[in-house]
C-alpha cells in the first residue's frame, strides 16, 4: 500500500503527463471540457474523463499526437501494437514489466483502465518528443550564440536531458554577465537603491531546478520585460515559499506569455519533486527550447535577437505558432524512418539496436526536401512502413 505522499505524487504525475498527452494531441489547443482531465468521484477519488478514457482505449490520442509531432496523418491509423513498434523503432522502447507485459488485450482495457499501462506509453511518448526537439546540433548552437563562441566544446554525446541543463546553464550565467554589466553601470531598483549581482547557484542536475530560481532566471535571459529577473526571490537556503513564489512566476510566465501553455504541472510539483516527476520536467524545457530557440515566441528578446540565428540543415525544423507539429517553416514533414517490425517489444528492441546506432550515424533526421524521394527507390508497402505486422 503507498502511503499518503506516494499517491500524491503519484497522482501528480499522472496529471502531469495526461495534460501533456492533450496537449500534444489536440496540437496545443486542448477543448475546455478536457482541459482538466481528471474529476473528484462521489467517494473523493480522482478519476479520468470517460472521454479521455476511451480515447485512450482506442489509441486515439496516440495516434493524434505521433501524427502531430511528425506531421504525417499515416500515423492515425495505427492500433497499440503498432504504436509500440514505432516508439521502439525510434529507439524510446516502452517499458513493461514482468507482472504486467504490455499486450493490446491490457491497453484496450477502459473497465477499469490499466493506468499503469498507459503511463508507460505515455513516458516513452514525452520522451521521443523531447529527443526530437533538443538534438545536440540544436543546443550547441544555441549555446554557441548564448556564450558567442563555436560551441565545439559542448559534449554532443551526452544524454538529452543532460544537454538540456547544459543550454540552462549558460544561459544563467551569460544573464548574470549581463546584469553585473547593468550593475557597473549604476543600476537601480525601483526604490532607488544600487542593484547587486544575485548569487546564482549552479545547475548540476534537475534537483536543482526545484527552488525555481535558475527556471525562472533563464526564462528571464530570453524574455527580460515578461519576466524581469528581479522578480525572482535569490536565497542562499530557500525556503519553500520562496520555491513555490519562483516556481508560480515560470508557470504565470507560461500561461500569459507563450503562444500556449507548456506547463502542465502544479509549482508544488516542481518544488517537492520526486524522479516520477522528471521526465515532465524534461518535456517541459524541450518546449521552451522549441520556442525560445527554434520557434522564438513574440516574448523572446536576447542579445543578437535581430540577426538570423543560422541552424543546420538537420536542425531546420519549426513548429507553427499554435500547433505541435515538427515540421519546417515550408509544412514539410520529416522523413519517418522505416525498419522492419517483430513480434515482441524485448525482441524488437534487441534486434534493432545496433541497427539504429549506424542509422542515427549515418542518416540525421532532416526535412523531407533535403531527401532523395522515398517512393522512387522504396519497395515497402505503406503498412511495412508503418509497423502494421500481425503478431505472432
């Protein structure tokens, strides 16, 4: 039995990354009567919307929200098993355990629905998006314009996540350039007293997000008028409400400023955060790097704002103002790569691995118009393109 915190956190997590899933499958225009997807029961239970329920059961919103990221209606067709197999071709394999394998007959289940299950889709969902958007070509660029250097130094074989508190990083330290630079200048607060350079503590991983002060400071980097740093309560031993006060300014900032809301998560959430939490925190940074970076949100005013930001052709995706979809600034979509399917996920995942390692080396992900046309030299039918192989 999990004790009162675990099914809190639990339940938060859950929230988290529902909200996510709506998001990305309703192209960030989520319908009201969604937008809060659990309800309180008769018996003070949280419980998801039948809608949502069902949806889930049919593979509704995994269909919407893979179609979405790449841009390519194919991907509405597919059932579980063949979501599975795409998820694990791309090499974010979903988790299943030895109690519990996943098996369509488990994911078709709404009465009840087998949360458990769906939440493993779902990570590996949060986490295919979040590879896609912040590939290390990307965030050495844009840490190469933050720093104005090559950005060779940048380790681009780290993990993703890692590479995402690298961008955060320097981004807090050029602000805190930036602000000893106002400093030296004379600047004042609004009482008239002589500003000090805040003590910005060091992001050595994403623990040290949960005070909310460096969340908050990069943001400020990007957008000093939305989010002016001095807002940000700087101690050396926080408190917790001056955690949920940092925290609160990142989700207000979110939710007035951006083109739509990226934060699917409660300030609380983020302050007490346990490893559950992570990943929502992760897809939450890939978006404000989609839209900080690649896509600058009208908000967005940093140094050399004025000058085109240069990325390379496997670098060259936006997204649309209002939508999730990872494409160019033409609507091109990206190629989805193809490779044969398997019957089980362990078998598929061990099979492919060495595969997809050559691959990623030898052919990056770039918009379809840098790509020789598929259908003049492909032999596979739609369906062995798209994962649709009986099971066995």
């Amino acid at each position: 039995m999990m004790d009162a915190g675990q099914q809190e956190t639990r339940q938060a997590h859950q929230r988290a990354s529902v909200k996510w899933l709506l998001a990305k499958a309703f192209n960030n225009n989520v319908p009201d009567n969604i937008r809060e997807p659990f309800y309180t029961d008769h018996d003070n239970q949280e419980r998801l919307k039948p809608q949502i329920v069902v949806e889930m059961g049919n593979a509704t919103l995994y269909c919407q929200t893979l179609s979405n990221i790449y841009s390519d209606p194919n991907y509405q067709s597919l059932n579980h098993w063949s979501i599975l197999q795409t998820l694990s071709r791309k090499g974010v394999p979903v988790a299943e355990s030895p109690e519990m394998p996943l098996t369509e007959t488990v994911l078709i289940q709404t009465n009840p629905l087998r949360i458990n299950a769906h939440m493993s889709v779902i990570q590996s969902l949060m986490t295919l998006y979040a590879k896609e958007i912040t590939s290390g070509e990307r965030i050495a660029n844009a840490v190469a314009r933050i720093t104005g250097t090559n950005g060779q130094t940048l380790p681009h074989d780290q993990p993703f996540d890692q590479l995402l508190l690298l961008w955060i990083s320097h981004a807090c330290t050029s602000l805190k350039k930036r602000i000893a630079r106002e400093v030296e200048l004379g600047a004042t607060d609004e009482n008239g007293v002589r500003m000090q350079v805040p003590n910005i503590p060091a992001v050595h991983d994403y623990q040290s997000l949960c005070d909310g002060v460096c969340l908050a400071l990069f943001i400020s980097y990007y957008c000093p008028k939305a989010l002016p740093w001095t807002l940000v309560r700087i101690n050396y031993l926080p408190a917790v409400e001056d955690s949920i006060h940092n925290v609160s300014l990142v989700s207000n900032f979110c939710q007035k400023h951006l083109p739509y809301n990226v934060f699917h998560m409660n300030p609380e959430d983020v302050t007490y955060m346990r490893n559950s939490m992570k990943l929502n925190l992760v897809v939450l940074l890939a978006d404000l790097f989609l839209l900080f970076e690649i896509h600058p949100a009208k908000c967005v005013c940093y140094p050399g704002m004025d000058a085109p930001v240069s990325y390379s052709a496997s670098a060259d995706a936006v997204y649309g103002n209002n939508t999730a979809t990872l494409r160019n600034s033409e609507n091109e979509a990206f190629v989805v790569h193809k490779s044969r399917g398997v019957t089980t996920l362990s078998s598929l995942h061990s099979q492919q691995h060495s595969q997809q390692q050559q691959q990623q080396q030898q052919e990056p992900l770039v918009p379809a118009r840098l790509r020789q046309s598929k259908e003049k030299s492909n032999i596979e039918t739609k369906a062995d393109e798209r994962g649709l192989y009986e099971k066995h």
